[in-house]
C-alpha cells in the first residue's frame, strides 16, 4: 500500500483518513480491530462531525465494497451495535 495505508482503502478520502489519524487509527489492522461502529464512535468522541455515511464508508473498506453496495441488514445491525452503545 501507498504512505498512508487507510488513503488506499476503498470509500475513505483524505478527510475520513486524517479523521482517522487524529483517533489513532492509522492502518488496517487497527481499522479492524476498532470495527466501523468503533472506530465511528472514536471520530464522533473526538468531536468531529461526521455523518453516519463515515460508518458505512468504513465498513465498505473493511469488506473492499462500495458502501451503498453493503447489504441493508448489514448497516441495519450496524446502526443497531451504534445505538446500543451511544448514551440514552
């Protein structure tokens, strides 16, 4: 892979990667360590403002699909994981 590893995965852009960085996520094995409802999470906690789509986008590059081809129960479980852990 290229300098920045997460730079070279499918769906993230210069943005979500140094989102990413900022996190401490900087490879692919942390990305899957951290899952995309984890590493999500840990964007959203460092206080920037991402949608939901930076979820989905993660997932797609953890599976190397586009993320609007990710199947709908797929990102319906992922909204699910993200609800069960946000705060009421």
């Amino acid at each position: 892979m290229n300098q920045d590893e997460l730079l070279g995965l499918r769906n993230l852009g210069k943005t979500s990667a140094q989102w990413l960085h900022a996190t401490g996520i900087h490879d692919l094995e942390q990305l899957r360590q951290l899952g995309p409802v984890g590493a999500y999470s840990a964007v959203r906690a460092r206080g920037f403002h991402a949608s939901k789509a930076l979820m989905f986008s993660i997932a797609g590059a953890l599976q190397n699909v586009h993320w609007n081809d990710l199947d709908p129960l797929y990102k319906e479980q992922l909204l699910q994981q993200l609800q069960e852990q946000s705060p009421p």
